[in-house]
C-alpha cells in the first residue's frame, strides 16, 4: 500500500470507530446539563457529535457536527493566546500563573502568595486574562475576541444573546471573584465591562466541527490548516497545549492526563476539545455533565479513542504521530 492509501485506510478506520462508539454510547444518559445559567438548561441533552479534522484538513463527522452550542469555558483557553501574543509571557504571569488548583472551575481562590488568580483555565484565571484584552470600551473589545475567533473559525462567529444575556443576569460568583481581584490589585477597575466581555466569549456559538478545527489549528503549530493563516504564533501553542494538559479538565484534570493523556479543555456548553501536537483536533460535543463540568458521553469518548488509537501523549510508540 502507498503512504497516502495507508493514512486513507487509517481514516476510514477512525472514522468507522467514531460512529460505532456515538451509536454505543448514545444510550449513556447520566449526568445533566447545566442549569446554573438557566439559558443552558434549555437545551436538547440528546444532542451528541462526535468531530475530527487533521492538520491537513480532513474532516470527520458523526453525529450532530454541525449543531451550535455556545463555547463557554474552551474559550479560555484561545483567550490566554490572545493575552500571550499582545502582552507577553511575563506580563500575563504576574496576573495569572500555571498551577492546577484541584478546585472546582468556579471557585473563589487566588493564588495569594504570588497575587495572582491560580491558572487561566478556571475563571478566575480567564476574568483576570479577560481583563487583558485591548480596546476603548466594551463594543471595542468584544470586536477585539471576535476576530480572534473568525482567524481560528475562518468565518466570523455569531454570540448567542440569551446564553449571554443569561449569565450577566445570574453571574454573581463570577462577579464575586473579579471584586475580590479588583480589591487585590489583580485586574483593573472596569469590572463590570470586563465581566461582560468575559460573559460575550463564552456565549459563542460553535460546533464540534468548529472545536476540531481549532484544536488542529494549536495542534499545526498554530496555522489553520485551511486558510493557512498563523492564527496563533507557534511558541505560544506550546504554552496553551502545556496549561490544556495540567489544567484543561478543571479538577478532573490529573485524572484525565493519566487515563487521556491528550491536552484538552472543556466548557459547560457540553464541548470538550483535544489536540493532538502534530496530528490535530478532536471534538465531542454532548450536553449532559458531571460533577466537574465535564460532558460525560465526551470523557467516555476520549477515554476509548485514546486507548484505542494509542493517542496518549507519552504512549512509547504513539503511531498517530507524523515523522516531521
Ligand atoms: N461561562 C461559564 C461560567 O463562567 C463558563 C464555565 C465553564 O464552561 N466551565 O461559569
């Protein structure tokens, strides 16, 4: 078989392994989606996609690729680029640094001893990352996030009103955090605007094909791997795929790193994207959470292509991975 006939089969087998696991698993109905944003609870919790893209730009679909939900909390994870391109690393380190905290993504903990929220991928860490984002007001810095996320989509993205709506209305724990960062020093004194945009960036509707497409644009070393824009500047996917490994699943996460292995991040909008360094991206998209916030059908799917397709990180051989 040639090279290109062998990667062929290979996809097709993935492709196959993807559509039996969406059919076993789509009788998995534990856990609930989130009702803390009442908006969220409104959704079909049937709903179940399943998406790949490589760094080449094959795609492969199961299930409701093309559904939109809102990104929620894989926003954080784009919005830390962000911050790494316009600011630097130092810069963005004396705000937020990169330790796993083992508490809950919502929870009301700085880091004390440095001043600094405790990582970018809870929200403490993403307000104060938010906080980052350049611009004269609010209308500015949305526009700001939103072009950001057309060079990662190739199209610019809709913000779902009511999801956003929604968490302005009831996000007062979010809003006690970024009082309590304010307080100390940690973000500046325009919280209620950075506390909107925090909410708008969250409320971005994608699919899971959108999710893959951005996991294969980190995993190319940050090049979309359609328009072949730099989307991200290469040495900064290494930052976001290091703080997707330790901090990506919230308190999940050393347990995912172990049974996964693959850099990652999930949002209470039911998304999970991982990425593959080299290889690409890899969405599953399904409503119902756990108690850490995780899509459960996404953590079973992860956990059984990983094993399956020896897609861990550290796996000896990783057979997924190109010789570049
Ligand atoms: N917008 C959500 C919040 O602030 C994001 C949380 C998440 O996806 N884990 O609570």
């Amino acid at each position: 078989m040639t090279e290109d006939a062998e990667r062929q089969a290979r996809l097709a087998w993935f492709e196959q392994t993807c559509s039996n696991l969406h059919e076993r698993l789509s009788p998995l109905t534990e856990g609930k989606p989130a009702s803390y944003i009442p908006e969220l609870a409104t959704v079909d919790p049937d709903r179940f996609a399943i998406a790949a893209v490589t760094t080449d730009g094959e795609h492969i679909q199961v299930g409701d690729h093309g559904d939109a939900f809102t990104i929620q909390s894989i926003s954080k994870l784009l919005l830390y680029g962000l911050a790494l391109e316009t600011h630097g690393r130092e810069h963005v380190l004396e705000r937020v640094g990169v330790a796993p905290t083992g508490d809950s993504f919502n929870a009301i903990v700085l880091d004390d001893e440095m001043n600094r929220a405790p990582n970018p991928m809870v929200n403490a860490g993403a307000i104060a990352v938010t906080d980052l984002v350049v611009g004269d007001g609010l209308d500015e810095r949305v526009e700001e996030v939103r072009s950001m996320y057309e060079r990662y989509l190739g199209r610019r993205p809709e913000i779902d009103r009511a999801v956003w709506e929604s968490e302005r209305a009831t996000g007062n724990r979010n809003r006690a955090i970024a009082y309590l960062m304010l307080s100390r020093g940690i973000i500046r004194d325009r919280v209620e605007e950075t506390l909107d945009l925090y909410f708008a960036q969250c409320s971005v509707l994608v699919t899971a094909d959108d999710l893959a497409t951005i996991g294969a644009t980190i995993a190319n070393h940050g090049v979309h791997p359609e328009t072949g824009e730099q989307v991200v500047r290469s040495e900064v996917t290494r930052d976001l795929l290091t703080v997707a490994l330790t901090c990506g699943m919230y308190d999940y996460a050393g347990e995912w790193a172990f049974s996964v292995g693959i850099p990652a991040k999930s949002g209470v909008g039911g998304g999970i994207v991982g990425i593959l360094p080299g290889v690409g991206g890899l969405a599953v998209f399904s409503p119902r959470l756990d108690g850490h916030g995780n899509s459960v059908r996404g953590l079973r799917v992860f956990e059984e292509l990983s094993q399956e397709f020896e897609m861990h990180l550290f796996h000896p051989d990783r057979p997924w991975r190109r010789a570049d």
